[in-house]
C-alpha cells in the first residue's frame, strides 16, 4: 500500500462527514445523516456541522523541519563514518564531527606577534619603578656620605633594573586568523580510560583544584569532558582548551599528591599532552576574539597557569582578552544572571570574581590601569557552599574579591595618574581610611572557622600566607603618601611595617619547608602572585639612610630564600639577582660606618637624575655577562 502523504490525509478527513451541531453540544454519538436519529427523536432541528477554515501550510516551520531532519541525518552519517582505533571513543581530528567548525586556513590572515624592544609599562607601585627610586635614593645617599662607594654595586643594580622590563616581553608564539573562521588546532588526544579513572576520582574525593576559585562544580567537568569524547554537537576551541587546562591542572595536582592514579596510569605523560594542547589552544585567534564562557574559562586557567610561571606579559595579554569577553557578555552586571540556571549561574560568578581578583592585584604589582571599575560592577558574589568542608574556601574566595576591591582604592589613591598629583594631606587621610579598611578585612579573614575545611593542611598553609599577603599590602599604602609628583617622606610606622613584611616572608617560607606538600618553587609563584616586593625597597632605603645593620641581615635572607628559588623561573632569577644587588649595595653602605652623613644630607626624596643610557647598549657590557652568565645575558638579547 502507498504512503499516504499529509495533503492526501487532510483531503480524506476533509471528506469524511462529522457530527452536527446539536450531538457536538450534547456530546452524544451521531449517525452523521442529515437530518441524525437523534435529532428526529428529540424534535430538535438538526444543523450541519460548522464548515472548517482551511488552513495554510507553515512553509517556514516546514523548512526548519526538514533542515533539523538533515543535520541529525549528516550527524548520524558522520558518527557512523567515524573510524574505529584500539582507543575508539578518542576523539579523532579527522572525523566530520571534529572538523564541523574547521574551515581550510587562508594562509594571508596569519598573524604573528614579534618581540621588539617596545617595553610594556610598569607604573609606581611596581617592584621595577620602586626599584628605579631606590636605586636614585642610593645615588644621593653615597653622595651626600661623601665618600665613594664601589661602583660595581652601583653598575650591578643599574644594569639590572635596565634589562628587566625589557625581559618581561616574551614571544606568544603565532595567531592563526582568519575573519569568520574558527580553525580548531591538531590536539594530541589522551586515553579516554585515564579521563574516565579522573572524573571517578573528583567525584570520589574534591580535589583542591575545585576548592580554589575558579570552578567548584565537578559535573561541569565531567560535561566537558563528555563533550569531547562522545560529542552531540561540533566542538569549540573554548570547549577543547578549557577542558584541557583542566585536565592539566587536576593532573599536576595528582603528581603532587602522589595520588594512586600514578601507579595505574603514566599521569605524567598524560599531564605533559594536556599542557600541549592547552598551549596550543590559548594561541588560536578564537579563544582571545570569540566571546564565551568556555573561552573565557580557558583564557582565566591560562592566566593562572602563565602568572604562576611568571609569564607576566602573557598574563597580561591573556586577561585583558578575558575581561573584555566578560564585559561583551554583561558578566560584570547583575541582570544577565537571572537569565541562567541556577549551575550556570554560580560557574560563571566565581569566573568573573576571580578575573577580577586577578586584575586588581596585577594592576596594583604592575602599577598598571585595570580595565573593570566597581562603579560599573553590581554581580552579587558567590554564596558560600553548605558544605563544611567547602565552605572555609568559599569564605576566603569573598574575602580576597573584598581585598581586590581595596588593592583597587590603593592604586586610584596614590598610583594612578590622578592620585599621584593628591596633596599630602589627602594622601595621609587615604592612608589612614584604606589602613583600617584593611585591618577590618585582615580580622574578618581570621575570623574564619577552617576546623572542617577540606584539605585542612593545604588551607592551613594558605592562612599563613595571608599574612603576607596583608602586610606587604599595608606597606603598600603607607608608601603611598610618599610617591608620586607630590609626595612626602617614608613614615617610621612604613619602615616598620616593610620589616614586618620581611620576617613573615621567612616565617612564610620556613612553613612551606616544614609542611612539605607543597615544593618550594609553587612557593615562589605564590610569592611573586599576591605579593608586592615594595617592603623590599623599602627596606633598603631604611638601611641606606638609618645604617641599619639589621636591615642589611634582613634584605640579605631575603635574597638568600629567592636564590633557593631561583631555578622556578626565568623572572625569578631576575628578582633574585636584583634583590642580591640591593642586599650587597646596602652591606656597602653599612660597612663604611661614617659617622658625618645623616639621612638630612641625602637629596630631597632621594631623587637624582638616572643614567640615560639605553638598556640594550648594555647588553653588551662585559661585567653584564659576567655577572649574569650566558644564559641571561642571551635571553635578554634576543628575547625568551
């Protein structure tokens, strides 16, 4: 028998006699003649039926059908196409399904980011300005001392600050683009048992990875991973780098913790393949011009990852391009979270809280304008979790996003290009309302019971932190009123401080030694992450201008534990040899012992005139390569 096609049945029931009127209102059967039984033997007039209105075909809801039908029929065409290998749910890049969104690359749209000389900015509160000042205030001091000092001190710390702005730059690698292409890179796929052995783990036991800031949600894991391994849909460059900059991150911290994981799997294969295709994600044009949440969930784990190998231009480039999808996106306002659900909702706040806990603290240690300003921000923060064990963590996540908003007021105070004009006075009272808005938010953050917080030793370990995280920021402020185009001298309670500052960083270290779960170069990201080095300078200039010999014994522990560190990372190296240069010009001035100068002699501020000389002319000083070896004198020649 033919298939009847839809015009046919609507002609064939148009045909077919209905009941009247009279049995549809009574709601009795009807014989359908004309006039019915029931009609007759009640004595009522039978009406026919009401003819019915003809209605139109919907042309264009039949075309989204019909073109629904197609795309499911090329999806199950393209699944049952897909070739089968000894690991058949690995996504493979050469199967319809992977390539859906890939378009042959046009090779005239490829853009590269060349290093050149062109240093990025570094503004006052930064460790490179600080040390420029510092650096003037021991020319003046020597000079008013009036008796020479070595001048290889003096060559070593000017040497230094001159190569290292420069150095911050380093080579992205290249961007392919192309306008309206979405070019998915060639990533090395990874066993799907080992993905599936690590979902089972996170479920059995929360990593810390999801007690830190950025997601705390396992199941969105577990979605990402679903969508590349038994895709629906075509994949996104964000969907594949962000779930293997997770992946990455839940690796290394098994390796850390010598999980067992390690004894059934090669994690540390499976980690080093992660970290490739998580790179080559971050470098695609999409991720950085294509607003979403799965890009900007990328691009934040690659700020993490980039800051905490001291990559800080990287960073830089990495946030800006995620601020700028949050704020395309409305992240930054309330009313575009009552749209989502409720799962949505809390993952995309605790993304944007913690891009901009990250940009407020980079913008007060780089001394550098932040792109999101709090009158323009209304996103509620996240609520803390129930959980007892998750709930310490989610405490301190909303106390750092209300130090951010305070690292923002001290930047507007005193080092931004308004604030550094102020006049003293102003200046002072900033210092005193933004000192006490710290010492509340230092009490609120101890206040926090952390008796049954997950990973206790870890969060233990972070606390005391904190409290090198809350002086180094008081010294911050206190130093405040002193810089700028009007400015003041360094307060007595300011050198305090900045000594404080200094011991906790020992103490600080010492705890990581003695914990050993975390190894000391995670210690040096930490320090260099959510730690300003202005207590450093300033406690130099103490040194020099009060002769203090113990600050000379503080400043050289200091350079001593960066030394330990130093092999972390190429910026660390850097900090170590110029915090050294500071600590043996600052034993020089001490051990001269004149009795003549007074901290009066030295110029006002301690200002004088910097050499001139450009930092690339020194790149070829013989005691520059002799001082800093090959490998930095090279690096800071041709880039790293």
């Amino acid at each position: 028998m033919p298939e009847e096609s839809i015009q046919e049945r609507q002609q064939r029931l148009a045909s077919t006699p209905r009941a009247c009127e009279a049995c549809k209102l009574r709601k009795i059967r009807c014989d359908r003649n004309y006039p019915c039984s029931n009609c007759q033997s009640s004595g009522i007039a039978c009406q026919k039926p009401t003819p019915r209105r003809e209605q139109q075909p919907n042309h264009g809801k039949i075309a989204q059908l019909e073109e629904r039908v197609r795309r499911l029929e090329a999806r199950i065409v393209a699944l049952e196409s897909k070739p089968q290998s000894q690991h058949p749910l690995i996504p493979s890049t050469s199967t319809p399904a992977y390539q859906k969104a890939v378009r042959e690359p046009d090779d005239s749209h490829d853009v590269a980011i060349e290093h050149n000389i062109e240093e990025p900015y570094e503004g006052p509160s930064s460790f490179t300005a600080q040390s420029f000042d510092a650096h003037q205030i021991a020319c003046g001091a020597a000079e008013a001392q009036g008796r020479r000092h070595s001048q290889d001190n003096f060559l070593m710390v000017q040497t230094l600050l001159d190569i290292t702005a420069s150095q911050l730059v380093m080579p992205f690698g290249n961007l392919t683009s192309s306008p309206g292409m979405a070019k998915l890179p060639e990533m090395s796929p990874v066993p799907v048992e080992i993905v599936i052995a690590i979902v089972k783990e996170i479920k059995r036991k929360t990593p810390v990875f999801l007690r830190s800031w950025v997601i705390d949600d396992a199941s969105l894991i577990e979605i990402l991973c679903r969508g590349i391994y038994f895709p629906t849909e075509p994949l996104s460059v964000g969907h594949l780098t962000s779930t293997y900059g997770i992946l990455y991150s839940v690796g290394k911290e098994l390796l850390l913790t010598q999980n067992p994981l390690c004894n059934d799997f090669d994690i540390h294969a499976f980690v080093q393949t992660c970290e490739g295709n998580f790179d080559m994600g971050l470098k695609t044009y999409d991720i950085l011009a294509q607003p979403s949440f799965e890009n900007i969930l990328g691009l934040t784990l690659g700020i993490i990852k980039t800051y905490n190998q001291s990559r800080s231009f990287i960073c830089s480039t990495l946030l800006s391009s995620a601020i700028t999808h949050c704020q395309l996106l409305g992240y930054h306002r309330e009313s575009t979270y009552t749209k989502k659900p409720p799962v949505e909702r809390n993952n995309t706040r605790r993304l944007f809280w913690t891009l901009y806990v990250f940009e407020k603290t980079i913008s007060l240690i780089l001394g550098r304008p932040p792109k999101l300003h709090d009158f323009d921000i209304d996103t509620k923060c996240p609520e803390p979790s129930i959980s007892p064990g998750a709930k310490p963590w989610d405490e301190s996540f909303i106390a750092f996003i209300g130090l951010a908003k305070l690292q923002g007021q001290i930047y507007q105070s005193f080092y931004s290009a308004e604030g550094s004009v102020h006049p003293v006075p102003v200046k002072m009272g900033y210092a005193d309302s933004l000192s006490a808005a710290l010492e509340q938010w230092k009490s609120d953050l101890d206040s926090i019971d952390i008796r049954q917080a997950d990973h206790a030793q870890i969060f233990d370990l972070s606390r005391i932190h904190w409290n090198l995280i809350y002086l180094s920021t008081k010294t911050l402020i206190l130093r405040g009123p002193s810089t700028g185009k009007i400015k003041t001298e360094i307060s007595q309670e300011c050198y305090d401080v900045a000594r404080q500052s200094l011991q906790s960083c020992v103490e600080c270290f010492q705890s990581y030694q003695q914990h050993g779960v975390v190894p000391e170069t995670e210690f040096a990201n930490s320090f260099l992450l959510f730690v300003s080095f202005t207590p450093f300078i300033t406690t130099f200039i103490h040194s020099i201008t009060a002769l203090d010999t113990e600050d000379v014994i503080l400043l050289k522990r200091i350079a001593d534990i960066m030394e330990r560190m130093q092999d972390a990372s190429q910026e660390i190296k850097r900090t170590h040899r110029i915090c050294s240069a500071f600590s043996s010009l600052a034993s020089s001035f001490v051990e001269t012992k004149v009795s003549e100068p007074t901290v009066e002699n030295v110029p006002e501020y301690g200002i004088s005139q910097l050499s001139q000389t450009p930092w690339h002319a020194l790149l070829h000083s013989d005691f520059f390569r002799d001082f800093l070896g090959t490998d930095l004198h090279d690096e800071g020649r041709d880039g790293i």
